[in-house]
C-alpha cells in the first residue's frame, strides 16, 4: 500500500507545475520513490513504429531524451494498452532490444498512458539493473499519475498546436498584408500613370494647337523673305548688312520650323506601332525642341548614320522616350559645361542609340532602381520619377531594351536597342 505521506510529499513536489517542468519533477519523484535506475515518460510515433522520450531520468538526474523503435521491446506490449511487466531477466525475454543489453537492465515495468479517447499516446517506464521488488506499490503509482501525465501531454500538444495555428494564421496575414500592400502600390502606380498619360495628351492638343497657330505666321514670313531678298537682289541696294539681316531672318525661321516639326512628331497620337520613321530624325527633332536648355554650356556631339536609321513602331512614344532620355542627360549636367554625346548605328538585326553625358551619374545603390516607378532622386516638386519608367515600358512594348552604365561624377550612358523592321 502506499503510504498517505509518500503520496502528499510526491504531489507537494509537482504542485503549481505545468509542461516540462511538471513532467521533470514527476519523473524525477517517482524514479526516486520506486527505486529505478532509469525513468522516462514517452509519447508513441505510431507511422514510424517508435517511442521517443519527453522527459527520462538516468541514475538520479535529468538525462537527454532519446528515440528508439520499438520493434522487439517491451514497450511494443505497452503500445498494445498492457501493462508490461519483467521482474528478472528481461534480456532474455527480448533479446533483440540492444538498449536493453547496452544499459544492463534486469528488470522491466511500464504502464500505458491514455488519452481523452482512450487510446495508447505514450508510456511510462521504470527499468532496473536489479530485479524488481516492489511491483505493487509502482503500478499503483503509475496508475494514479499516469492520468495526470496523459492530461498534461494533452494540454502541451493542444498548446503547440494552437502555437503553430497562430505563426500560420500570422504568416497568411503578413502574406495578405503584402499582396494588399503591393495591390496598392500597383493601383497607385496605374493612378500616376493615368494622370501623367492625361498630362501628356493634354500637352499633346496643347503643342499640337500651338504648332498649327505658329506655321502660319511663320508661312507669312518666309514669303516676305523671298519677296524682300529679290526684290534687293533687281534693284541694286544689296549689300553685305542687308544680307546679314536676311540670312538671320532665315535662320530663325528655319529653326522655328524644326521646333513645330519636333512638336508636331511629339504630339502623334495613336497606339499603333506599324510606322516606320527614323530614329536620327526624331533625335535631331529632340534637340530642335531642348534648345533652350542646351543654350551654349552643353556642346552637343553626333556621330549618325549617314543613311535614315529606321525603325518600326509608334514615332510619338519613341519621341517621347528619346525626350526624356536627353532632358535627363542635359539635368545631370549641372554647372556652366557639359558633353552631350549621341551616336547612332546598326548591330545586326537592331538600330541602335546612344546618349551619352557628362554629367553627375548614377550612385551604384541606384542603377537597380531608376526604372522602378516614383523613384527619384531629384528635388520635391521635379519629378515623380515615372519618366524613366514609362520609357522603360514603351521600349519594351517595342520589343527593344535600354541599357544603362554610369560612374558616380563621371556620367552616364543610355543605349537603346530597338528592332529593324524586317
């Protein structure tokens, strides 16, 4: 019989435990109260056949767990639900079981642990290098705690489990909260592009009306010019001054006509990409339009095709990549001077041009970004940083690409590939 006393010094040692430490503590009375050389409770891995340790005392102290199969060994009986019991020789009784020989075990008692269906989770052992005595008062102590343990296994699975629930409902949220998140980054993206796009064909009616309102006049002064110059050319007062003024009359007018080409080229409209145009005319409409912000600090250096380098696709959105390209060339270059370098050329089946400057460059940490939409490095209120962006999109949609190599207060080089048309 077990002792009243025996029992409340066993239940004072595990009161106001719970999980690990209760099953320690529990483990560590019992081996000391039965006698055991080794105690341990274990929980059943019944897909793999085999037991594993939670808690095992070995010799007085608190030892590694361990996992060992249970084919060949008496816990295979207490896995049936049977109280196994070996008092003397049970190295015989199983030869197969190497732990049992390793550890020079005599003697052998475990106990099932059920749990709140009834059914066998694990077990409760005690082994002895000396055959057992007492295998009353151990079964009824097994047998008044091991519905405590089977309790307390229950309870931390159920906890891990809703731990793991927990950290996979967290990871899906952190995982929606993404999706959202770049749901609405991409929606912000669309919005920006939409009002840039609306800016743009805003523009485009706008220089388009300005174009078509500045041709006449200038219509009307070209004709004065050849009217003025043949008439000093019949009546003798032709001289070096007049022409001077006239050459000058010409060549604003000429210049005008580029810009309201450059304008017109700029505002086409249409998502069609069947035109064929050439590229060196676009650039040179480009520069025609970016003359007054090239003025005389930047010196422009061309080195084109002698013959038209066509391309097929939409002129106006490759005008407006090329537009942007140089206006950023011409900003990085700050201060009082700077080398605009273009070139073009063909490389099999591809035109191709480079825009090259002088000018700050691209910092390393920012080459990867420059093509992602809204980022910019200029100054609040000069630039969204959709520019490149678009460029990058349109000359995709072209079935080309832009390449980019620049060193930090070097400059920068653009080249862009597009496809000849075939």
């Amino acid at each position: 019989m077990i002792q009243g006393e025996l029992l409340s010094d066993i239940i004072e040692a595990v009161s106001n435990t719970f999980g690990n430490e209760f099953l320690d503590r529990l483990t560590l009375k019992l081996a000391s109260t039965i006698g055991a050389d080794y105690t341990f409770i274990a929980i059943f891995d019944k897909e793999k056949y085999e037991s594993k340790t939670i808690t095992l005392v070995a010799k007085g102290q608190i030892a590694e767990n361990m996992a060992y199969s249970l084919k060949d060994t008496p816990c295979a009986e207490v896995f049936d639900n049977s109280v196994c019991y070996y008092p003397t020789e049970v190295q015989k009784v199983f030869p197969g079981d190497q732990l049992l020989i390793e550890m020079k075990i005599e003697g052998y008692i475990g106990s099932p642990l059920l749990n709140s269906k009834k059914e066998v989770m694990g077990l409760i052992v005690g082994l002895f290098e000396t055959e057992i005595q007492n295998k009353d008062q151990i079964l009824t102590l097994f047998q008044i705690f091991s519905g405590r343990i089977a309790a307390e296994l229950e309870r931390s699975e159920y906890e891990n489990r809703l731990e793991q629930n927990n950290h996979e409902l967290e990871s899906l949220v952190d995982k929606r909260t993404g999706e959202l998140k770049q749901t609405l980054d991409e929606l912000r993206e669309r919005q920006n592009q939409l009002i840039e796009s609306e800016k743009m064909a805003s523009l485009g009616l706008l220089s388009a009306g300005i174009a078509h309102e500045i041709n006449n006049p200038l219509n009307f002064i070209l004709g004065g010019y050849f009217g003025v110059r043949e008439i000093l050319e019949g009546s003798g007062l032709e001289s070096e001054k007049t022409k001077l003024y006239l050459d000058a009359i010409k060549e604003g007018v000429d210049r005008t006509s580029r810009i309201v080409k450059g304008l017109n080229q700029f505002t086409r409209s249409g998502d069609s990409f069947d035109e064929r145009f050439d590229l060196n005319e676009i650039l040179e409409n480009c520069l025609a339009m970016l003359t007054h912000s090239l003025r005389d600090r930047i010196k422009v250096q061309k080195d084109l095709t002698s013959q038209p380098l066509l391309v097929q696709g939409n002129s106006g959105k490759i005008h407006q990549v090329l537009l942007n390209v140089l206006t950023n060339a011409i900003q990085a270059m700050e201060g009082d001077s700077g080398i605009l370098g273009i070139q073009s050329f063909e490389e099999g089946p591809y035109a191709i041009m480079v825009i090259t400057d002088s000018g700050v460059g691209i910092r390393d940490e920012h080459l990867n970004l420059i093509r992602n939409p809204f980022f910019t490095t200029k100054e609040p209120g000069k630039g969204v940083g959709l520019g490149l962006s678009i460029a990058y999109k349109i000359i995709k949609d072209h079935n080309g690409l832009i390449e980019i190599e620049s060193e930090w207060r070097k400059g920068t080089k653009f080249l862009i590939k597009l496809p000849k048309p075939k």
